[in-house]
C-alpha cells in the first residue's frame, strides 16, 4: 500500500516505484532459458556419428558464437524460430539447414526478418533465408544423434 508523502508527484513515484516490477537478468545471452541449457549442453556435447568431429565443433562455436554476440537473440526478437536458429534436421543438415550450420565460421553483418547476410574476409555478402516450409520435424542441435 502506497501512502501519501509530501504531494502529488511523491505520491505517484512511490507508487509507480511499488507498481514496476524489478527485472533481473538471470541469464549469460538473453535468451529463453530452454536455449541456453541447450547451448551449454552443446558445448559438451560428443559430436553425432553423422557429422565429423572438425564440422561439428565449427557448428557449435558459430552456435555459442550467435548467441554471445547477440544476433541469435536479434533474430527471435524479429520473429524467427528456435528451429531457424539453432536447428538441424533429425538426420543431418541436409533436411534442414539453421543458421548456426550455415554461416560456417562467417560473421553475420546485417539481419531482418527473414535473411541473414554475412561477409568472410574478403567481405564477400552472402544471403541466408529462414526455410518457408518445413518438410521436416527439426531438432535443436543439442538433441541431434539422441
């Protein structure tokens, strides 16, 4: 309950100040928390028999590396999936393809809703696109080879 201090304008702060609820950040990339036990479970995760050990670890650094500088958390702001992100197919990236197993190592320079444009170093622009259709059941990366 708020009391009356002082005038007006007190009175409205202390209220205001009772009525906002305090946010803590509780998490290392902001994202949904499912997300980030995945990616922590990722990184020590052995790789799947489907995929060499070289491949798989690029694909888990370009994963911990979406999240760390904030683009993962971009693009589900602007309505991407989890699956857009972070999944693959249940047998491989060629069912489906996420783009943390695309971008290979490149860094991401621009998103919208729907792309995802990355240079390498000789900052040659390529495209990416969120899959239209889903001919699949995708898995996150973390629960592929389970």
């Amino acid at each position: 309950m708020v009391q009356v201090v002082g005038n007006w304008r007190q009175s409205a702060a202390a209220a205001l100040a009772d009525s906002v609820p305090t946010c803590t950040r509780t998490s290392a990339y902001g994202l949904p928390a499912v997300i980030e036990a995945g990616l922590r479970a990722l990184a020590k995760q052995k790789p799947p028999r489907l995929a060499s050990n070289d491949e798989w670890h690029a694909t888990v650094a370009d994963a911990i590396r979406l999240a760390s500088e904030g683009w993962a958390t971009t693009a589900l702001s602007m309505g991407w999936t989890e699956h857009d992100v972070f999944g693959i197919g249940p047998h491989g990236s060629n069912e489906w393809l996420s783009l943390a197993v695309w971008i290979a190592g490149r860094s991401i320079v621009a998103m919208d809703d729907h792309r995802a444009f990355t240079a390498d170093d000789v900052y040659y622009l390529e495209r990416w696109g969120r899959p239209n259709t889903t001919f699949v059941d995708p898995v996150m990366l973390w629960e592929i080879g389970r």
